[in-house]
C-alpha cells in the first residue's frame, strides 16, 4: 500500500502547466481551500470535498471496492501527507456497472478521516436547490491537465462551464456542456466540487470526452442525498454545512 502510494506522490510531485483540461490552476479559489485528493493502493486519485474536520464527500467508484484508501494534501511547508481513513460508507444507490447497463446510479461516497484536518481547510457550504439549465458552475479538482498524464495531477484547478440537460431535468444528475477547446473534467477530478455562488451544488463522477476528459462533464446533485449525508455525518459526530 505505501510503496504504491509513494510512487503516486512522485508523480505528483512534478509541475503541471495546464489546467483541469482547459480550465485554469485556481489554488486561491475557495473551492480549493474546501478540497483534498483520495488516493488508492491501486494508484487511483481523486478528488474529494471537505464537510468536516474529519469527513470528505467523493465519488463511490473513489473509494468503493477493495483497495486501500489515504487522503491526501500537502503541508503549509509543501511535504505530502497521506491520511488513513476510519471509515468509509458508500451511497446505498451506487452501481459501479451503471454507465455500461444504462442504469440509475447515485456515485457518492463519505469518508472519514482517521486523525483531523488542519484547520487551514473551510468547511464547504453545500446547496441543495439544484441549478438551473444555462446557470455557470465551476467545476474544479486535482486531475491532470492532459489526458494520461499523471504529473499533470495534483493542482487544484477551475473551469466556469454551462449547465446542460441532454435529457430533460434531472433529479440526481447535472451536465455540464464542454466549453471551447474541449474545456471539462479529467481523470483525477472525480470527487471534486461543482460550484455555484460559493456552495457545492454537485460533486463531479463522468466526463464522456476522448480519454476521458474535455467532453460532458456530470455530477451528482448534493441537494436530493441531503438525507444520506447528514444522516452519515450525525453518526460520526458531525454536521454539514447547508444553504
């Protein structure tokens, strides 16, 4: 499991010139004080939203299945620290077989951290009115700038795209429509946030561009699992944020 973690933080570690495909390097954004990265013994990253000193939002397919799972930032002096988990509840409605069989999935995941976050992460606000088809997100995370570049990853980095609805309004989902350049999430952007007006609307799971990355970006609406996540977060002792 560490050694698999080391070499993911070696690549990492390299510098990234580009942004989430297209988009922009953003650290200062408050999105990005409010977001960490999940990484797996199977060299998996993603990225994930805080709620609580000790609790992240990601998606399910970030952390389900039987790999080892560590939350992952870098200290105020740059070092990598990787963070254990004390526990993990995956949303009873995910199904990892949902994209090939067409199926209803709701791709969620809370995790709780074993030792607290520092407190120079912000708590995100998380908005339960779904947005509206045009309204601009931003949709940020730490995958890589370029498709199949790992050392691309592991800057947190922004684009403002459009809300779509390919299929009507949804319940559970919100499309983004790729913005000029092929701008949208990328692997390692799994998990992050999606933003409006300072709160998390939605957290990013698909993107359906060439290796995946740059085409429709899709997330799961925060605001109808409103139940499963405080009911999560009052068992362990916490409470979201909600606006």
């Amino acid at each position: 499991m560490l050694r698999r973690l080391a070499t993911v933080l070696l690549l990492l570690a390299a510098p990234a010139a580009h942004a989430v495909t297209g988009g922009r390097e953003d650290p200062a954004n408050p999105l990005a004080g409010a977001s960490v990265m999940v990484l797996s013994s199977r060299g998996g990253v993603c990225s994930a939203v805080v709620l609580a000193r000790d609790a992240v939002l990601t998606a399910a397919h970030c952390a389900a299945g039987s790999a080892e799972h560590r939350v992952h930032f870098r200290d105020e002096a740059g070092a990598p620290v990787l963070v254990p988990l004390a526990g993990v509840n995956v949303h009873p409605g995910y199904d990892a077989g949902a994209i090939s069989g067409r199926r209803r999935s709701i791709d969620l995941a809370l995790l709780r951290v074993a030792t607290p976050l520092p407190a120079r992460f912000s708590v995100a606000t998380l908005g339960e009115t779904p947005p509206r088809a045009g309204a601009s997100l931003t949709l940020g995370g730490y995958g890589v700038a370029r498709p199949g570049d790992a050392r691309s990853s592991g800057t947190f980095r922004t684009a403002d795209l459009p809300v779509v609805e390919p299929h009507g309004p949804s319940r559970i989902l919100v499309w983004l429509k790729a913005g000029g350049g092929r701008i949208g999430a990328c692997e390692g952007d799994s998990g992050g946030p999606i933003g409006e007006g300072g709160r998390v609307v939605a957290v990013t799971t698909w993107t359906s561009g060439a290796q995946g990355c740059g085409g429709f970006s899709q997330g799961v609406l925060v605001g109808p699992q409103r139940a499963w996540i405080d009911r999560i977060l009052a068992g362990w002792g916490a409470s979201g944020r909600w606006e």
